[in-house]
C-alpha cells in the first residue's frame, strides 16, 4: 500500500528536486563570479535547504545529535557512512557553519545542473575512481585546501552506497591522505542511519516516512595519533552507531 501512495508524491517530489536544480544553477554562477565564495556558499545552502524541504513531501522527518560537538576554527575530516544521495544534501544544509566539501566520483561533475556546477567551483574533490593517481592527487589537494581554510572535507570511506544499511568496510587510503596533508585537523565520525530507506525500491518509487538521523561522535586531533589508531577509532564510532 506505501508503494502505491508512494508513486504520485514520488512523481511530485522529483519535479520540485529538479526544478530546484535548475532554478539554483543560475543564481550559482551569478553568486560566485560576481560576488566571490561567500555568495556562492550561501546559495548553496539554500539549495539544499530547499531540497532537504522537498523531501518533507514524502513524510521524512531529521533529527541531528550533537551538532555542537563541531570544533570551529580547525579543519575537520567528516568520515561517515553511506546510505543513500540524501546523505549528502542533510549534511550540507544541517552542518552548513563548517563549509563541508565532497570527495565526488567524476561522474557526478559533468552535467547535473546546479550539483555538477557545485562540485567543480565549491571546492569539493572530483576523482576518477579508474584513476587512483588521479583520485590521490585530487584528495590531497582538497585535504591541503580545508588545512589552509579551516574547513571540513566529508569522505565516506565504504566507497558506495550501501542500499540496505548495513555497513562496508571502510577504504583506507583516502582517510590516509586526509590525515597527512591536513595535520592540524580533527577527525569527526558521524553515522547516518534511516536514510537507505527513502531508496529502499530504488530510485523510484521512494520510501515514505523515514526518520533520517545523524549522529556527530566525539571529534579528536589526528595530529600524534597513528594512523592505524586513527581507522580503527573511526571506523568503530560509525559502526557502533549504525541502528
């Protein structure tokens, strides 16, 4: 029976998303090359404000623990778990004070109104996971830009999506990279749980009446701390918090 309610507020919900994109596409290019980032990082919060908003149409409702955990003026390293592509637009609008930036896939760059534009100008990392050298060099140098400008770079170490919740295990490499090109950063480990719902039958129809939570687990410097140690205290406080 959801199933079947699902299909015209799914139908609904898709044509406000992508009007969304196209409306904000525009007022991108406009805020960033004439009035600089700032501009350009507002508008896309409220992007994503407005496509966190859609998603209230499918009767998903949020609630963030611990957002006042967040250190502020160091860079942040936000590893996370995987669920789903709403992860990323409820990171963006709800820890939007840290000016958080992706590591993408090179697919996601090229095309999308509004989210390729975002990716190549925001300062978010795109990679060619073909490429691992590319793919190296493009987090490094993301992890050297959030070192400089005291933001935060999310990465979500499983590498795809799980599509039923249940966790991968988590990459290291990227994480490495991270750590040593930025050293005065604080490591965040955060879990999303619910969010794999809204996708459950895949992309459409969506699931209905999912409560999506995200959990900021205590932050600690990587500055004196193994890398090994790192990984393993990451990889743990997401695991543990997965529902």
């Amino acid at each position: 029976m959801q199933k079947i309610i699902s299909i015209p507020l799914s139908l609904v919900f898709y044509l406000l998303f992508f009007l969304t994109l196209l409306i904000f596409h525009p007022i991108q290019w406009v805020c960033l090359n004439l009035f600089g980032y700032h501009a350009h990082k507002r508008s896309v919060d409220i992007l994503n404000f407005f496509l966190v908003a859609n998603t209230y149409l499918l009767g998903t409702t949020y609630r963030i623990e611990h957002l006042d955990r967040l250190p502020e003026g160091v860079p942040l390293i936000i590893a996370s778990n995987h669920q789903s592509m709403f992860d990323i637009t409820t990171m963006i609008w709800f820890m939007r004070k840290i000016h958080p930036k992706f590591i993408s896939k090179i697919e996601l760059a090229k095309g999308i109104p509004s989210i390729s534009y975002n990716l190549n100008h925001g300062g978010s990392a795109v990679i060619d996971r073909k490429d691992s050298k590319q793919a190296l060099s493009a987090i490094r140098n993301l992890a050297e830009y959030i070192e400089v400008n005291k933001r935060s770079a999310v990465i979500f170490p499983e590498g795809t999506r799980s599509r039923t919740g249940k966790p991968k295990r988590f990459a290291e490499n990227g994480l490495k990279v991270l750590c040593k090109y930025a050293p005065s950063a604080y490591m965040v480990p955060v879990t999303i749980n619910n969010s794999w719902k809204i996708t459950r039958w895949g992309s459409f129809p969506l699931g209905l009446g999912n409560k999506v939570i995200l959990t900021i687990h205590e932050p600690f410097p990587v500055k004196g701390v193994s890398f090994p140690d790192i990984y393993e205290r990451t990889e743990k406080s997401v695991v543990e918090g997965i529902l």
